[in-house]
C-alpha cells in the first residue's frame, strides 16, 4: 500500500448534486496528471447490493467486468477515469453489516461485544484498504448527505482514517450548494455554513468545499465562505452548473481544484493534459449533424434508469459529429397500427434492456416497424429477446413465439431458460438454479465473445474476439437456430464454445443488431462504444435521406 493518499467526497445541503460527478472529475483530474486512481462508493442504505433496487428509485444498475451489480456513480466513475471497478469498490451499510454479522456468528469476535465503533467502523476502514494496492490515490465517495442518521458510521470510520494513515495522506473534500435569491439578487453561503458546522461536529474539518451554484462566486463570496467554514480561499471551488458532464473536470481545473489536491497532498506531478478532454467537449458543442433517436422502454419517464445508455449514444453522437436526440417512447403506448406515427421523427430505434412482461407488445411492434421500414434498429439484452421473437413470428411464422419470460408454456420458447451452460472464463458448466429467490441466477459480468466476417458486427469491431458484459436470465433457444438461419436472421456473434448466441443480426437491412450484452457499460467520451458508433452513423445516414 506504501504511501497511498485518500480523498474523501462527502455532500452536504442536499442531495442530487452530484457527488458522483464531481467524485469522478477529480479521478480525471488526477489521472492527467499521470496518477493512478481508484473510486469507491460507500452507500448508507441498508440493501446488501444495489442488483435488486428498482431503477425507478435508483436508476440504472451498472454491472463490472466482475459481475458486480452496482450503483450508478460507478458508471461515472468508470466514463471519467481508467480505473477497474469490481466487487470491492462499492459497499452499502448492508454488506458492512452482513460481513460483520457473519464474523460474530462465525464466532470470530470470541464472544466479545460487537459495536458499531469499532467492529462497524473497522469493516468499514477495512473495505476502503481493499481498494488501495497499486494506485497513487484512492477517492472515497460517501453517498446520502451530512446530517443523515445512516451515513454516520462510514463519516465516523473516514475521520478515524486520518489517524490511521497520517494527516498528510488524507483530505477531505464537502460538496455543498450555494444558491441564489433571486428577491435579494445574491448568492446565499448560509447552507453551506451549515452543513460545514455539522460536518465539523462529528469530527471532519473539510480541506476543499465544491460550491454547487449557478453564478460564478465572486472573491468575496469566496473569502466569505472560507472564514466561516476554516479552509483557505482557494480551496473554495466553484461548481458551476454545465450544459455537458464532461465539462466538470475542465471547470474544476480551471478553479485550480488538482493544484490544490496536490498540494495539500504533497504530491509531486507533472502539468496535467486536459487536451483530449477540451477537444471531446468542443466536438460535444459543436455539432455539424442532428439525429433523432427513439428509445422503446418501460422507465422511460425516470432517464436515470438509462444512464450509460444515453451516455453511450451521446458518445457514438460525438463520434459521428452529430447531436442525439432521445425520444423516449413508453412501450406501453404501442402497437403495430400506431408505430408509423409514435415513430415518425425516429432516425434509429432502439429497445433497452429490461425485465418483466409489461410493454412486450409494443417493443415487439417497435422491432417490426424498423425491419420492415429500413430503420436502423439495436436491440439490446431484452431488446436483442424481442429482436428474435419478432422475427420468429413474422419472418419464420413461428405463431405464438415468445420468450419462457413472458409466456412459460409458449409454443415456440425462441427465448429460454437455459439451465446449464460453459463458463469459459473459469471452465466450469454453470447451473442456472430454478429454486432460487427470483427463479434463476443471471449470467453477470463479462463474457467472451467471436464475431462471424462480414457482419455489422464485425465492421464495428473491427476484430474477431470481444468481451462483452451481461446481465440477463434468458438465452436465445440453440433449437431454433438451423430454421432462424435458414430464414435470413444472421448470427453473429457466439461465444467461443459455440453455444451462447451473443448477437443477432438481419442482413439485408441497413442496420439491425440484437445483443445479448449491454454494451452501454464499457463505452466511454474517448473511445465510444463501436456498436453505437456504427448505429448512430446509420442513423445520421437514415435522417439524411428521410
Ligand atoms: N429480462 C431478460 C432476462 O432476464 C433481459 C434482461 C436484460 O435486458 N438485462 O434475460
């Protein structure tokens, strides 16, 4: 571990302004630099793993290579920076419970009292050193907001730590909100005072304050909100609101917030280049095209649930020069007579991953509507299921295809659940277990994958053998794959055993791919996902001649 160095990100006022962001700017930040980071997030709420939480209240569930179900931040943390995120860069209160319980019952704890200070706050320290081999800085995000009953251990444990480690290797940074009055004209520092004071109370003198606010804060707020909150005047950073996320690091350093993290560190680095991040932003905000995406799906109201979808399509928007446009269309308000005018503006259409019955319909219509209109069409996981339920029912005459999701005794299950299947990453047959809580266990995390030439694929990966990661119950059914082929659906990507159909794909169509994976996780502004580089290209190209 040597001499790693620790920054801890906790948010005051309120929530929603966005830790998660400024957490994965500064690993940005510090990574141009030429320092190596990690980003962990430590959740208070008392659900072991974020897998089940309903994305309706809490967004998209972002999966690792590693096939951890994780909160959405470590998303962000992964589009910012180069980090590798696995199972031990996001921990809940539960799963510090959970990991301590075991041990007391296990006996471990030799029949002693077990506490929250120190058993919990141990577990806690404990976890975030799991994170520290081989990085120059561990950033440490606390979710929730100072003055909450439940993030209180972790705060206690992270004011302990500067003890543990030495004041010299440990800073604390306070996101907090600075609004404006719009009655009195100013910009009000009370909030901000407030939440410092509480943080303060139980121990923790933050170093650095990030001001959320929409004005620039001028020296004297500054000044002001440096002698009320002990920290020095340019370590009071202004957070200005942005039109683009990837804007965040460019302003943080423009406030000198790396600067000061070193040097409050006592770090050494070099100048830190910030080009690549100057050029993907101007390229953002200054587009030469437009195309207008439509995304068939079931939260659609709640866009958070697609976080690294719309990031990945704003990506692949970037890549071709072009402005996205995200239609968000509620499956549930579709069907086969209605689609040419839901669909209208649409210049590509993709459906989403997702689980459950509801909408199946109008997805189902959504795919028929773009194989027989020429519409460039990404089907991803579930979208990928009614890629291939569409085309069994309308190409193959398979009636009543379904998948065993949505209909357990349909007569053509196209889509199943395969019970047994070759892990080879580890070599083992995998089992999918009926009898388990949610009736099966999910293929999680990533899977190889080999691409067949000459397919959409192929020409967007311009390789042979990929990984993809997966998240999903149901596979496409091996036994129809001779009569799919047979009938023009084009397989084109297996995993190397050759028996996990990965992706699908039609032909003789300007663009129509149906993954297994979500390739939304592994996109990033600098190196955009090929699959939605290549979509939104055919899109651009479908919107110039419609
Ligand atoms: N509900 C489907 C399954 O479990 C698809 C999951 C998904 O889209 N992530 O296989």
């Amino acid at each position: 571990m040597g001499n790693t160095k620790y920054v801890f990100v906790t948010g005051g006022v309120l929530s929603s302004l966005g830790k998660g962001l400024a957490s994965a700017s500064i690993g940005a930040l510090l990574e141009s630099r030429g320092l190596s980071v990690t980003i962990q997030k430590l959740d208070p709420y008392i659900n072991v793993d974020p897998g089940t939480m309903n994305p309706f209240q809490h967004g998209e569930v972002f999966v690792t290579d590693d096939g951890t179900e994780t909160d959405l931040d470590l998303g962000h943390y992964e589009r910012f920076t180069h980090a590798k995120l696995g199972k031990n860069n996001n921990f809940t209160t539960g799963k510090i419970y959970y990991s301590v319980i075991t041990k007391e019952r296990r006996g471990d704890y030799l029949g002693g009292t077990v506490q929250v200070i120190p058993h919990i706050t141990d577990e806690i320290k404990n976890s975030i050193k799991l994170v520290a081999d081989d990085v120059d800085v561990v950033i440490v995000e606390i979710g929730g907001t100072i003055g909450d009953i439940e993030s209180l251990p972790f705060l206690e444990a992270i004011r302990q730590f500067k003890a543990d480690v030495g004041k010299e290797n440990v800073l604390y940074i306070h996101l907090t909100l600075v609004p404006y009055m719009a009655a009195a004209k100013e910009v009000k520092t009370k909030p901000t005072q407030h939440s410092v004071k509480e943080l303060r109370s139980i121990g923790i003198q933050p170093d650095i304050l990030l001001c959320r606010t929409e004005h620039d804060l001028s020296i004297e707020i500054k000044s002001k909100i440096a002698l009320f909150c002990n920290v020095s005047v340019d370590a009071v950073i202004t957070a200005k609101d942005v039109k683009v996320i990837y804007e965040v690091p460019l302003n943080f350093h423009r406030e000198g917030l790396d600067e000061k993290i070193i040097q409050l560190l006592n770090i050494w680095t070099r100048a830190p280049r910030l080009e690549n991040w100057e050029r993907f932003v101007h390229r953002y905000k200054n587009p030469t095209k437009a195309v207008n995406i439509a995304i068939v799906g079931k939260y659609t109201d709640l866009t958070d649930s697609y976080k690294s979808l719309n990031e990945a399509l704003y990506h692949g928007g970037v890549a071709n020069d072009a402005k996205v446009n995200l239609l968000y269309v509620d499956s549930e308000t579709i069907y086969d007579d209605n689609c040419k005018e839901k669909l209208a503006e649409a210049h590509g259409i993709l459906v989403p991953g997702g689980f459950g019955s509801r909408g199946i319909e109008g997805k189902i219509a959504a795919v028929k509507y773009a194989r027989t209109n020429n519409i460039p069409f990404f089907g991803i996981c579930l979208g990928m299921h009614v890629a291939v339920i569409e085309f069994a029912r309308n190409v193959a005459g398979l009636v009543g295809a379904n998948s065993t999701e949505f209909e357990v005794n349909a007569p053509h299950p196209v889509i199943y659940l395969m019970l047994e299947w070759l892990n080879e990453k580890t070599g083992v047959v995998e089992k999918r277990d009926m009898h388990s809580d949610k009736g099966a266990t999910m293929r999680l995390g990533a899977y190889p994958c080999r691409i067949i030439p000459g397919s959409f694929a192929e020409k967007a990966y311009q390789q042979k053998d990929i990984s993809e990661r997966h998240r999903h119950r149901y596979e496409f059914n091996n036994e129809y794959r001779e009569l799919f082929t047979e009938k023009g659906l084009r397989l084109s990507g297996v995993s190397p055993a050759g028996d996990l159909i990965e992706i699908v794909e039609i032909p003789d169509h300007p663009w129509f791919l149906g993954c297994q994976f979500h390739p939304e996780f592994k996109s990033r502004p600098m190196s955009p996902h090929p699959l939605f580089k290549d979509f939104i290209a055919a899109s651009v190209k479908y919107g110039e001649k419609a």
